[in-house]
C-alpha cells in the first residue's frame, strides 16, 4: 500500500527538479507529427495551370460531402473547374480526397494555425487552395 506511494512521489519529485519543457509559442513552434491532415492545398503544373481536371473523384469520396465541383472545357477540351468550393468547417481532414485525386492536384496540408472569427476565411474556394501553398513547404 505504501510502495506505489513512494513511487509515485519519487516520479513527481524526479519531474519537479528537471529542466521544464516549455515552448515559447508564437516565436517557437514544434513541427506536427508526420502523420499530421491540416488544410488542404492546391499544386500547379510545369506550365503554371491548375492540375485539377475536374473529375470529381474527390467530391464523391468526401465522407462528409464538404466539396464543390462545376466542371468546364477549355478550347483545347481539357476539362478544368469553373468552381471549386471546400469548406474546411465540415471537413474531417481524413484525406481521402488527396488519395482519390488521379492527376495530384490536391494534397493535405500541414498547417495547424487556422483561427477566425467569421466562417468565411474557411470557405475555400480554388484562388484560397492555390494560395495555400505558401503555408506547406
């Protein structure tokens, strides 16, 4: 009865003279884990177009339908999304939009600083997904 006493004493003593294990937050900041799904983003080809082609695998996997897609062709015939709307509120970051994408068009970010007071910074549209980019090195 007394022995987990004492060894829990002795943990919390052995924790209370070491070193503290604080992040000064807004200067450091701790990378988040490997396996991390922040917001997602958007990537461009070589030739600086959008490579979504509007398939809409990603809108029919989305498990909690947060995806928007209207489709259009260009001149050329390649199709190419006139709208594309995520709304990263209903989003649960699961990533299976990521893996359904055939071209590699749209990935999962890792950033973790999203805070607003409205809901319309978490409405994306394509503009927002492409802009996304800077945050995801």
């Amino acid at each position: 009865m007394i022995v987990p006493l004492l060894k829990g004493l002795a943990f919390t003593l052995g924790r209370f003279f070491s070193r503290p294990i604080t992040i000064q937050y807004p200067e450091q900041k701790v990378p988040p884990a490997k396996r991390w799904r922040g917001i997602q983003y958007f990537e461009k080809d070589e030739k600086g177009q959008l490579k979504c082609v509007a398939c809409g695998l990603c809108m029919a996997v989305c498990p909690s339908q947060c995806i928007s897609i209207v489709t259009a062709e260009n001149e050329q015939g390649r199709r190419y999304p006139l709208t594309y709307e995520l709304d990263a509120l209903r989003c649960i970051f699961c990533g299976y939009c990521e893996e359904a994408c055939p071209v590699n068009a749209i990935f999962v970010g890792k950033n973790y600083e999203w805070v607003a007071r409205e809901r319309a910074p978490f409405l994306m549209n394509t503009e927002k997904l492409l802009d996304q980019k800077k945050y995801n090195p």
